[in-house]
C-alpha cells in the first residue's frame, strides 16, 4: 500500500493508493463479514436507483408537458389577437 501526500485546499491530504491484492483482499473480508446480507443489500440499493430514475423520469416528462402547454396557450393568445 502506498501512501502520498497532496497538496488540497492550503493543507496537506493524506491519499491512500490501494494495489489489486489490496482491494481483493478487502472484497473477500466484506463477504466473509456481510456473507448472507450483501444480495439483499445490493438488491436494495439496485431498486432504489431504479426509483430514483423513475422519478427523474417523471419529472422531466411534466415539465416537458407542461411547457408544451405553456407554448400552446401562448400559441393561442397570438392568433386570437385583433389585427389592428
């Protein structure tokens, strides 16, 4: 494990370089650890993203609508004017 110091924000920021072992090493202890827990958390976390985008998606369509009828109601007021 390597450890190197950059500069950040007028102090010194402590950035620690994890090899491939390292983080392999790290992967295998989390499974032993969270073992059963791990699917149903990745699970979770899968659906909640899916939500979120859901949402995101949701959202972008009402605007979009609703601009659709700001535009056609403006649309509207401007052939309706008198010509004079």
């Amino acid at each position: 494990m390597s450890v190197v110091w950059l500069p950040g924000a007028g102090a010194f920021t402590l950035a620690v370089l994890v090899g491939h072992w390292e983080l392999i090493a790290i992967l295998i202890v989390a499974l032993l650890i969270f073992g059963s827990r791990l699917p149903k958390v990745m699970r979770s976390i899968g659906r909640s993203i899916t939500q979120f985008k859901r949402g995101l998606r949701e959202a972008e369509d009402e605007i979009a609508s609703a601009a659709e009828e700001v535009e056609d109601e403006g649309g509207a007021d401007d052939s309706s004017s008198p010509a004079g």
